[in-house]
C-alpha cells in the first residue's frame, strides 16, 4: 500500500459502515484490499492510541504476561504488532481471532512478513491464551459474542483493550470493568481498585476517555493532512477509553498508592487558564472536578494541557482543591 494507490471506494465504505454502526451486522471485509487499506489509515491512527497506552505501560515497568497471544476481532492486527513492537520478547505464537476469515488471513500474512520467527495462526479455541487484546470491537458485538467474549477474557492472565473515547462506549467499558473487578486488578486507567466513581449520578455526564496524540511529523506530512481532510477526521484529536487487567493470582503490579497520598488519574482534557487548571480527577475517594492552583507547580500546570503531559500522580486535595501534586511518571524527566 502507498499514498498514491488508495482506493477511496473502499475507505469512504469502511468508515459509512463504522459511523453508520452497520459494521455490527456481520463481516464486512469484501476483500483483503479491504484490509490492507484499513491497515495503512484507519488502523494506523488506532495505532496511535495504543502507543499511548502502551508507553505509560512500558515506562511504569510493566510486562504481559509470557506466553500465547490472541487478538481478538483482530482486523488487519494493529493491536497484536503494536504489543510485540513494544515488548518484542513477550510471546513466540500468536493466535488471531475474528468472525471474518479475511481479517485472520491479512492479519497472519502481515506479521510473517515482518517477523517470520514468531508462530501466529487462528485461534482454535481450545488453546490457552497468556495475553489478550482486544480493539474498537465493542461497538460490533450482538449479545452471544458479548458473552463469548467475556468467556475469552477470563480465560485469559493478561488483557489490553482500547476502544473508541466516544461516552457511548466508554460507558460500556466501564460496566465490563465493573464485571472483572472480581478476578482481575485494574492496571490502567485506574488508580484503585474500587468501583468505578463515574457510576454515581454526579458523573452522569462524565466518561473515562484520555488523549493520545500521533507521532510528531504527521502534520507535516502532507499526504496524512490530506487523507484527514478527506476523510473528515481530526487527526489532532485521538480520543480513546481503555482497560488493562491482570488476573489476580498473578498480579506482580505494585500499588499506586503511598501512606499519605492518593494516586490519581486526570481524565479527559484539563483546562489551562491563569490562575488554576481544572480537570476532571479519578482516585479513590470518588470521580470530581479538581482545582490546581498554578503557584502548586507552574511548570506543571503549564504543560497539563498536552496529550504528551503526565497523567497519573501522587496528589492531595481538600474540598475540590489539590493541595500538592507530584507526577508519577513526567514525560519531561
Ligand atoms: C473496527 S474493526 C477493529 C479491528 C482491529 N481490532 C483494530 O483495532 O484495528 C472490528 C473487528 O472486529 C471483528 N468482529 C466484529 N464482531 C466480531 C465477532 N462477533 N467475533 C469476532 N470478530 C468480530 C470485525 O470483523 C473487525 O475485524
């Protein structure tokens, strides 16, 4: 695939059929062009997002588990290569699953291509599954393969799942975060382990999303600014909700949490202004709109507003004021 081949027949369909939510109606790869047109641009942005996630991750020292990996709904296969992209020793066979035979062939071929060492075939289902991902399949699934699915999950010891940052779906995976609490830890977004504080009335217009951003270069990049153009997309803006579980027999993950501080998870975008930045803080005690005086730590309130900024920290309030605030993880350090 290059910037000169694309057929927009094929991506103008895709996308209809993704807004339109007549993607659930069953498989509707036609060919695998299909795939190879969604993997250059749709998926590649989807990529992006689990950059993100996959960063925080990486730099907070955390591994999946060793051994087999399935994809599930695998599409062309963004998520199982950006998971071996980042932790290249983490598995030696992966396993693709999807209710198109198309999306298992392309995605198969696709990682040979690139890493011929690695085994990688569909899933026969009575394999075991070390680590799971599963990405933008939520709004495709009727009621049987919501339940197949969750079967999946709790077969498996580690799951990496990225969807859409849309309140629809973030919702969604909220209630399915509330449904494994039981058997797995949250690793992320969360910073407890408790129920979820968005499902208080409080929070009724509130959802978990978080911002990645693309690669730097692609705005300079004219062939990306064109197909964003095109396509009616807002490149800059990479919305995405997220859920990252560990089975509890084999959560090594060290707590969040010190002694004398909540950790804390800012959610969605922050607001800069002079005097404070306000955002919408997630930890323990409950979900709530914070306040953070800039004089707290000016450099940090400065730069709260980029996607690149911290997320997650160490922090103290009192009646909606943060009253310290330490970054867990500063991009900047
Ligand atoms: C929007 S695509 C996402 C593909 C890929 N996971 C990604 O993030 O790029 C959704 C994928 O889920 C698959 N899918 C939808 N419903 C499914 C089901 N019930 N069982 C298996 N795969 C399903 C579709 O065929 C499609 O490949």
């Amino acid at each position: 695939m290059n910037w000169e081949n694309l057929d927009w027949a094929i991506l103008d369909r895709l996308r209809e059929g993704f807004l339109s939510g007549s993607a659930a109606n069953g498989p509707y790869w036609k060919s695998l062009d299909d795939l190879a047109h969604y993997d250059f641009t749709y998926a590649e942005r989807i990529g992006w997002k689990w950059d993100h996630v996959l960063r925080e991750l990486s730099r907070r020292g955390w591994t999946p588990t060793d051994g087999p990996l399935l994809d599930w709904g695998c599409g062309s296969g963004v998520a199982h290569r950006r998971v071996i992209d980042t932790w290249p020793n983490c598995t030696k066979s992966v396993r693709v699953f999807d209710h198109s035979t198309l999306a298992e062939v392309y995605a198969t071929q696709r990682l040979q291509e690139s890493l011929p060492d690695l085994e990688i075939r569909s899933w026969d289902r009575s394999e075991s599954i070390a680590t799971l991902t599963i990405s933008h399949v939520l709004n495709e699934l009727d009621k049987d393969s919501a339940e197949n699915l969750m079967n999946t999950i709790q077969s498996a010891s580690t799951v990496i799942w990225i969807e859409p940052g849309t309140s629809d779906v973030a919702g969604k995976l909220v209630q399915w975060r509330e449904k494994l609490r039981d058997s797995f830890r949250v690793v992320f977004p969360c910073p407890h382990q408790g129920a979820c504080g968005l499902q208080t009335p409080d929070n009724a217009h509130n959802w978990c999303h978080h911002f990645a951003s693309p690669p730097a270069g692609v705005f300079a990049e004219s062939n990306w600014v064109k197909f964003g153009q095109r396509a009616g997309i807002d490149l800059r803006s990479l919305p995405y909700s997220a859920l990252v579980l560990v089975k509890l027999d084999r959560s090594t993950d060290s707590a969040l949490t010190s002694d004398s501080e909540l950790s804390g998870r800012i959610i969605g975008r922050p607001k800069v202004s002079k005097p404070y930045t306000r955002f919408l803080g997630c930890d323990a005690t409950q979900v709530q709109r914070l306040e953070m005086p800039k004089k707290i730590d000016a450099r940090l309130a400065k730069k709260l507003d980029r996607p690149t900024s911290p997320r997650l920290f160490h922090w103290q309030h009192a009646e909606g004021k943060v009253t310290r605030i330490k970054p867990i993880l500063d991009n900047d350090e």
